[in-house]
C-alpha cells in the first residue's frame, strides 16, 4: 500500500554507518519535514518591564523573522560560518534521527527557529530554562552533537551574539541525552579543531 500520510511517509531517511566508528552519515533526509515535525520552542512569559517589552516585541517579528533573516544570508549583508564549539558526542548506532528527534522533544527541547543555522546543521533545538537563559543543541549531517548553555537571543541579542556567558554544561547535556548519542573522548574534545561558528554583518563583527 502506498504510503501518503504521516511523519514517516513525509520524512525520508537512510543511514549508513561506516567502520570507522562513531561517524554517521546520512544518505538522504527530508529535513524540511524533520524540522517541521518539531514543536517550536515558546519562551515563558517573563517578569519586569524590560523583558517583558522584548517578549512582546519579539512576539511581534516572530512571523517575519525567518524570512527577513534568511534573505539577509541570501543578499550576503549577513553571513554565518561554522559549527558552533562544545562537541558532546555522535548519535548512538542503531539510533534513528526520527526517534532522536523524538526524544529531544519529551525533554523539552523544541525547535530554536531563531537561531542562525550552522554549517551542515540538521536540527537545532532548545530548552528553555527562563526567559533569559536556554541549552541550546544542534545536530550534524555527520551525527555530531554539539551544545552549550547561553543567553536566550530574545532576552540579550548582544550578549547572545557575543557568546557572553556562553558554557559547556557538558554534564547537564550528557545527563539528558543519556545513550542516544556517543559521548565524544576526552582525546577528542582535546584534539578538536572546529573552528566556532562566526557572524559577521557586512562583512563585520555587529558588535
């Protein structure tokens, strides 16, 4: 019978992994459908004037801000390169990107459809921990992991921008993707070379 309807009719995936272990490489994916099966993360509303002016602001463009984002990368007015820092580890053989998916998902981490995506990102996701502060994680077309605890961009665009305040919280993260994914060595995490990720606005730094 042919398959019309439904999540696994609309995501189409294979995934080949090679013996040089842990690397995962997905053959062919419907990313657009794997990202729309996500819910979109929903900051909380928040306490004082200040924040709540930028909530209600940021309420305001959120219809807007993909589109107006997406074609400013397409003119070259802004630029972004490169995987963020923080590798936690590959995704787990035998695990499905679906189910990964999923999973992430039941423990409250939802699309980050405002975030700018990195260099051969699959997903990107967030938990929201209030409304300034988020764990934010990012999937790769090669089953790498990586994340880091921040700033929200709604709350402190700057800041966020900047990387201020930006941590590891590698036990935090490895405690919620328990055996989902592979953690990354310690040789790795110290022979990593992956440049972070750079914004650049006309060809500068904004900030």
């Amino acid at each position: 019978m042919k398959c019309t309807v439904g999540f696994r009719c609309r995501l189409r995936y294979a995934i080949l992994v090679q013996s040089a272990y842990p690397k995962i490489y997905i053959l062919f994916m419907d990313e657009t459908a794997l990202r729309q099966s996500i819910p979109n993360s929903v900051l909380p509303y928040p306490k004082g004037f200040r924040n709540r002016s930028k909530y209600v602001f940021w309420k305001a463009i959120y219809p807007v801000h993909g589109t107006g984002r997406d074609v400013l990368l397409s003119l070259g007015i802004l630029h972004h390169e490169g995987r963020q820092n923080y590798l936690m580890g590959h995704l787990a053989p035998g695990r499905s990107m679906e189910d990964f998916i999923k999973y992430l998902a039941s423990q409250g981490f939802l699309n980050h459809f405002v975030a700018l995506k990195d260099d051969d990102e699959i997903v990107s996701v967030r938990r929201v921990v209030d409304f300034e502060h988020q764990y934010h994680l990012r999937i790769f077309r090669n089953g790498e992991v990586r994340g880091h605890f921040e700033y929200t961009p709604e709350s402190h665009p700057k800041w966020h921008m900047r990387k201020v305040g930006q941590e590891a919280r590698r036990d935090d993260f490895l405690a919620a993707l328990g055996d989902w994914i592979v953690p990354a060595s310690e040789d790795a995490l110290i022979q990593e070379s992956q440049p972070p990720s750079v914004t650049r606005i006309l060809g500068r730094n904004p900030f």
